[in-house]
C-alpha cells in the first residue's frame, strides 16, 4: 500500500513543479476519471465474484445509507457551529479592502 | 446526475462480470487494483500539486479556511461513531467508512485493500449515497442556512462533482472556499483511511 502514498506525493511534486502545461492538466482529469471507472469495474468484480457479500447486498446498504446520513449531518452540524463562531465574509471583506 | 448514472453502471457491469466469471483470482485482482491505484493517485496527485497555485491566489481570505474542512472531517467522524451504537458495525467500520468523505472510488478500495471487501462494498455505496446527498442538500442549505454551510455535505467532493452546484448556489468567495475544503479532504482521505486502520 505505501506505493498508494508514494505515487500521491510524487504526482504533488511533479504538479507544483512547473513541468506540466494547463493543457495537460485538462487532459489529465480525463484520464484520471477513465482510470476511476476501471477502478469502479474491478471493484464490481470484487463483488460479484463475491457470492457472500451479493447475498447481503441489501444490508450493507442499509448501513451505507445510514453512516453516509449521519456523518453527512455530522459534517453540516459541526460546519454550522464554526460558522456561527466565526465570521469568514466578514473576515474576507477586510483583506479585500486592504488589498 | 449523468455522472451517477455512469458510477453505478460502472460498477454493476463489475458485479455482472464478477458473477459471470467462472474463477476470480482475488489476490490478482487485489494486485491490479492497487497498481491502477497507484496510477490514478499519481494523476490526482499532479492534479493537487498543480492546484497549489490556487491555494496562494486566495491567500486573502486567511487561515481560518481551514477551519472548513476541519470541521467537515471532525463532524463526519463524529457523526460516523454514531452509527457504531445504531448498527452492528464496530467504531473503526463507521470511521473507515465516514473517513471517505464522499471519495467513494478512493475509499472503496483503499478499505477493500486494507480492511474487508465488505466495507469496502459499504464504503462504496455510502460515500455514492453521500455525493447523492449532496446534490440535494447543497441548494437547500445555501438558501436556508448559509452559503458556507453548503459546503459540507460535499465532503472532498466540493473540488471537483459539487463543485458546479456550490458555484451556482452561492458566490465566487464561497465556490473558492468549497473548492480548498475538498482540496485538503482529498489529500487527508489517503492518509486518514491507512491510519485508522492501523491505529484502532
């Protein structure tokens, strides 16, 4: 798994690097979303060559809908409370002025 | 929602040709999961890396924009280990599947890799169900509640799939916001997802 984090990094230092053009980049989301749907297909395989796991299928989803619902209005909540201690247009407004 | 569309049918095809094949290796399949892996984080690392640029154009709105996905990271787990007490799942499932935030493709496998192929098959669907969420959740906070509020259902979504939605439904300071919020949780989901597997 350390080559997952090694390939992470070294894609950081080649980005921040100014090797790469704009184009590029443009064309990179592509490839990178090409990439994301075989990673998807195998997952797929991974499952439905998974006879166990298809049988409970509905199970796991019904815990997927409930930890995505909660942690989803964790997030909003926590993201609120901030929100209300803290003034970030506000805060925006006068750099902008400074600027 | 096209891109939804795209996601499941992506992964039913999988599931369909993992049901139609007469013997999957799953040590090979593991194997090339993770060199693919490899190649996609490479391209999002790039991605990232180039972005940086971004970060210092909106040096203006100050350090306190990391107080965003901070709270958006604290909250998901949070609310997460809720779930550990409504279903029986132990406290490091909900957390490896909360850790996601919305990056279904990333977590799943990172989760399929590290922990099980069934948290990973819960991972995959909640963090879709998330990104789902999102697109409904993010109008109607930005109308009811504020606009930074949007940002949070989005998880590290909000650089990339939400990101339109957020621009259209708030304001350009915010859209730049959302879009550094999903920056760092993008960066933070393949260090968080190893981490909480080998430290609970």
């Amino acid at each position: 798994m350390e080559i997952v984090i090694i390939s992470l990094l070294a894609g950081c230092l080649l980005g921040a690097s100014n090797v790469i053009s704009e184009k590029w980049i443009g064309r990179l989301d592509q490839i990178v979303m090409a990439i994301v749907f075989v990673l998807l297909i195998a997952v797929g395989i991974g499952i439905g060559s998974n006879r166990e796991l298809i049988g409970n299928l509905t199970l796991l989803g019904y815990k997927a809908i409930v930890v995505a619902g909660i942690s989803t209005i964790g997030s909003v909540l926590a993201l609120w409370f901030v929100v209300l201690k803290v003034d970030f247009f506000q805060h925006h407004k006068k750099e902008e002025e400074q600027l | 929602m096209r891109m939804i569309g795209c996601i499941m049918s992506a992964v039913l095809a999988g599931i369909a040709l993992g049901w139609m094949l007469p013997s999957v290796n799953p040590e090979v399949l593991d194997q090339v999961i993770t060199d693919v892996l490899a190649v996609m984080l490479f391209g999002v690392g790039i991605s990232i890396g180039y972005n940086r640029r971004e970060l210092v154009k909106i040096k203006a709105v100050g350090w306190r924009i990391v107080l965003v996905p901070g709270a958006i990271a604290g909250g998901s787990l949070l609310g997460a280990s809720i779930g550990s007490m409504l279903l029986d799942m132990s406290l490091k499932e909900v957390l490896l599947v909360g850790a996601g935030f919305g990056w279904y493709s990333l977590s799943s496998v990172l989760i399929t890799q590290l922990y099980s192929a069934e948290l990973g098959a819960i991972a995959f669907l909640a963090n879709v169900f998330r990104e789902l969420m999102a697109f409904v959740l993010i109008p109607f906070l930005a109308i009811h509640i504020g606009k930074i509020v949007a940002i949070a259902p989005g998880g590290a979504t909000t650089m990339d799939s939400t990101l339109p939605i957020i621009a259209k439904m708030t304001d350009t300071p915010t859209a730049m916001i959302a879009f550094v919020s999903g920056l760092i949780l993008t960066t933070m989901v393949p260090f968080l997802i190893p981490l909480l597997v080998a430290i609970s």
